[in-house]
C-alpha cells in the first residue's frame, strides 16, 4: 500500500507538470539543493532516487562539496508518509576500499527524513588529498527508523564515486 502510494504521489507530480518532459525529468535530479546547517554548497554528483519495481524518480540523492568538505543529501520530492523514513549515506573511500560511512543521524548531520519531512543531510567531512566519495539516498516504508529490512527498501539511488 505505502508503496502504491509512493507510485501515485510521483505520477500527480508529473501530471500537474512538475516533471512534464523526459528532458525536464532529467535536469530534476541535478538541480542543486547541497543543503546543510551552514548553507548550499556545489554539486559534484547527483542521481535520481527511484521506487524499486518501476523505476519513477521520487527524489535526488547529492554529493556536495564546499572547500575542502563533502556531504550527502537527500530530497525527495514529496514529504515522507507516515510510517515511513528516508536516509542519505555519506560513503569515503581512501585507495578504493571503503573507509567509514555517515548518515544524516551521525553527529553533524540533521536526523533522518521523518514522516512531513523532505530532505536531510550527513556531516560534512573533510575529504583530504585523495579520498573519494558516494552519497546513497533511500526511503523505508512500513517500518519505524532505523529498522529497514530488504523487502521495506522502497526506493534509493546513488551517486557517483567521486573526488
């Protein structure tokens, strides 16, 4: 049912012309938010957080970037329904293997996307001379924070590994 739901709030959206074309639906997922606590920083990767089955574009996971600094974000585009929750990983990566990982719940960040809610952000994290970085953004359905088992897994996307 929540996951019908998801389906048919992205279907209104694009119905009432927030999504109208395939051109507008794809410049969607690279529309800077990089939102954090002290502000909008730069884009350097984006991608689109699709419902698992169908593919429709719910909202944008964001790898940001000010300075020195890189964060994830997530958007969606509709506020999460009850009994529901999203998330945005920050993943960091130093000679390819994965290092540590941060979420909007780690100290830094704003909380989990909580049902009303829109976005959410991690840390920022201070990227050194050659660490890399991926943002994973996901929606839970059916299941309180921060349990989400594989069959709850909505809808997620995910950015590129990137400095």
């Amino acid at each position: 049912m929540r996951r019908l739901a998801t389906v048919l709030c992205a279907l209104a959206m694009t119905w009432v012309g927030v999504t109208t074309t395939a051109t507008a639906a794809n410049a969607a997922a690279t529309v800077t938010n990089c939102n954090s606590s002290s502000g909008p920083g730069t884009l350097v990767s984006s991608n689109y957080v699709r419902v698992a089955g169908n593919g429709a574009a719910v909202g944008a996971a964001q790898l940001c970037k000010s300075g020195a600094y890189y964060w994830g974000y997530v958007v969606f585009y509709a506020p999460v329904q009850p009994n529901n929750w999203g998330q945005v990983r920050l993943d960091r990566y130093q000679g390819g293997t994965q290092v540590a990982a941060y979420t909007c719940d780690s100290a830094g960040g704003n909380g989990h996307v909580l049902p009303g809610q829109t976005q959410c952000w991690t840390p920022k994290i201070n990227g050194g001379t050659s660490d890399k970085f991926q943002a994973l953004g996901y929606s839970c359905f059916g299941s309180t924070y921060p349990s989400c088992p594989n069959t709850n897994l909505d809808a997620w996307g995910r950015t590129a590994l990137t400095r």
